[in-house]
C-alpha cells in the first residue's frame, strides 16, 4: 500500500515554482506586456514554456484551446488557465486579478485625466508610433507560435491557412471554426468510443447558449445606472467570442447606440487606451465605466466582463485536466490550436491595414520586426516606449 502511494505521489510532479513567483510575472506581464492578446499569448508561451520551463506545451496547448473556445478575454483566460495548472482554484484566482489590475489602474488614471482636461489629443500621435511597433510584436509572436506548434504537419498547415483567410476576409472569429478544425483532427487521427466520459463541458456549454435569450428581459427592468453597467458588461463578457478588439463592435453597439452612454469621439479614445496600455485590450471596459460612473462605474464594468471568464475557465479546466493526455483529446486540442494561431495570424494583417498606413508606420514596424528577431532578450516595454516618443515628433509633421 505503502509503494502504492509513493508511485502516486510521483506521478504528479511538483511545480519548479511558487504560487507567489507565478504571481509575481503576472504582474509583470499586466504591466510590461503590450501588444494585445495575440503578443501576449505569445509571451506567455516563450516566458513560461520555453523559458522558465514551468508549464509544460501540453498544458499551454491545453489552455489555448480552451481560451478560444470559450467566451471573453484570450488572454485573461489563458492566463487563468495557467494558474490552474499546478495551483487550481486558487493559482487560477490569483493569476488572474495580478494579470489583470496593473492596467485596470493604468486606465482608470488615465480616465481622471481625461475627464479633468477635457479629452485625450495626445493619444492619437502616441498611437500612431504604439500601433504600427505593436504590429510588428504581434507579428514575431504569430510567427514563433506557427512555427513551435503546427511544424510540417499537412492537415495543421490547412487548418492553419483557412483559419487565417477567413480572418482576414471577414475581419472577425469564428468559434465553430475552432469546433470544427478540433473535430476534424479528432475524427481524422483518434475517434475516441466517448469524449469526457459524458461529463458537464458539453452542458454547460449548451447552458450558456441559452443565456443571450434571457439578458433582454433583465436588462429591459428599470435598474440604477451601476446595475446597466454591471448587466451590460456581462453580457459582454459571457456571450463575446474572439480576442481583444472583437468585444469592441458589441461595446459600440450598446455603449453609444443603445445607452448613450459615451459619444462616438469618446468610444474612439476609449479605444485608443486599451491599445496604448499594457495588459488585456478588454481592460478598456474600466475606462468606459469610469466615464460613466466614476471609479464605482469602472469597479462593476471589470468585474462584470472578467467574472464571467474567470468561471468559463475554471469550470471546464478540470475536464481539461483530466482527460488532457487521452489521445483523441491531444488531437481535438490540436486541431483547434492550429486553427487559433491561424486567426492570431490573421488578425496581425487585419490590425496593421488599420495601423500601418503611410511611409513612416511601416518602418517602425519592420525595424520593431528586425530587433525582436536580431536581439531577442530586448525588452518590448522598451521599443513600445521610444515607438511612442517617435509618434509624438512624427505625428504632427505627418500631419502639418
């Protein structure tokens, strides 16, 4: 009995690190990272897979599946999912509040700013010089994560291409897309007799389908202004599929059109913030909610978005977890792994038709390219900030 147990306590490794060291680089990251969710999934996986070698590109794989297909936030929740790894419940918790309150106090002071000065003129000279740099870090992480996780593989390079064109067509994502590549390399490779054993996933999922019939009715009731908030965005959180700036059509629907909540002048600037701030391109909604209603209003709009994702993460991971090395789940993970770094690199040509518009864009972005692959120990915090100093000389003399 004795040896028995023995054999089972070294079947699961101990972590090569704390709960307070994984903690700690997620502040770092929340602060540090620029670039949005695809550079910051990228940076997760070259610090802590490549790097640090804390979390195995099976767990990382793992995590990336089940960040796509869920609703909210990539990068919060892949995040999330890390912390789960070795710590569960709360590795996941904490993991997830450190990565995500450095830029929730970075936008909410940047939104007192805005309100006592009257807007926000710098940020577009700031964002042209930020934009087409983060361009090129995106850049970079799509390619090390095409490059580490699709290989030579055929049937990954399909799924790869066609999950990139139809980014770049429609401009948006797709979940059925990353379903469906999952299943296809599942029924391709390993049919599994049964898939999570029947578990809860697929029923929460269909739970959670439902819910967007029942959001009208309760927003339709005649609540105080932090309860619009709190219902709207999570609304946002829990019913929005897709990666940083795909939340931003549903926000611009209900924050301008429906509520009335912020002009169209003051959505673009809300806008800008999330990209010129490190961390979660979604943290915009703490600017938003503080334009509303003041630190109460950016409190209930982060918390509505993140809550949702935070339980879209820890309840599946579990099933995850458990059933992660079976080989017909090694193949779904892989087929919808392929099919989100092809979206990741389809959203680099989406984004940078936005951000690389004339002469000087794009050699900002092809010099960030060549230092990030010359002098790959070069801090990104670093290029983002000169990249902003440059905007700030370049931008008026473009424009003059």
């Amino acid at each position: 009995m004795e040896s028995a147990n023995h054999a089972a306590v070294e079947s699961v490794p101990a972590p090569g690190y704390s709960l307070w060291q994984l903690v700690l680089y997620a502040l770092r990251l929340g602060t540090f990272g620029f670039g949005g969710p695809v550079a910051l999934v990228g940076y997760m996986r070259r610090d802590l897979v490549e790097d640090r070698k804390w979390i195995s590109e099976s767990d990382y794989k793992e995590g990336l599946a089940l960040a796509q297909l869920m609703p909210g936030p990539l990068a919060a929740q892949l995040m999330i999912y890390m912390g789960y790894v070795h710590y569960r419940n709360p590795g996941a918790t904490v993991a997830g509040i450190a990565f995500v309150v450095p830029s929730f106090i970075m936008v909410v002071l940047i939104g007192m700013a805005y309100v006592a000065y009257g807007g926000l003129t710098w940020m577009q000279a700031v964002f042209y010089g930020v934009g087409a740099c983060v361009i090129g870090i995106i850049a970079i992480s799509a390619y090390k994560l095409t490059t580490k996780s699709i290989g030579k593989d055929r049937l990954l390079w399909a799924i790869y291409l066609i999950s990139a064109a139809a980014t770049i067509i429609s401009e948006s994502e797709f979940v059925l897309l990353f379903l469906g590549a999952g299943i296809l390399v599942w029924l391709t490779r390993a049919p599994p007799k049964k898939w999570f054993g029947g578990g809860s996933t697929p029923g929460l999922m269909a739970m959670a389908a439902q819910l967007p019939n029942a959001v009208p009715v309760v927003a339709a009731t005649d609540w105080s202004v932090l309860w619009q908030i709190g219902l709207f965005f999570a609304e946002a959180g829990a019913f929005v599929f897709g990666s940083g700036l795909a939340i931003v059509p549903f926000l611009y629907g209900g924050v301008v059109n429906e509520h009335h909540w912020l002009t169209e002048r003051q959505f673009v600037d809300a806008v800008a913030v999330a990209m010129i701030t490190p961390g979660p391109v979604v943290i915009t909604v703490g600017f938003i909610g503080y334009l509303v209603a003041g630190f109460a209003g950016a409190v209930v709009a982060a918390l509505a978005t993140f809550l949702p994702c935070y339980f879209f993460t820890i309840l599946p991971a579990p099933y995850f977890k458990k059933h992660g090395k079976n080989r017909s789940v090694i193949a779904f993970v892989d087929g919808v792994t392929a099919a989100a770094i092809g979206t990741i690199t389809g959203a680099v040509v989406v984004l940078g038709k936005r951000s690389i518009t004339d002469i000087p864009t794009i050699l900002l972005a092809v010099t960030t390219v060549a230092l990030l692959w010359k002098f790959k120990k070069i801090p990104e915090p670093v290029i983002v900030a000169a990249a902003a100093i440059i905007g700030l000389v370049i931008y008026p003399l473009m424009k003059a």
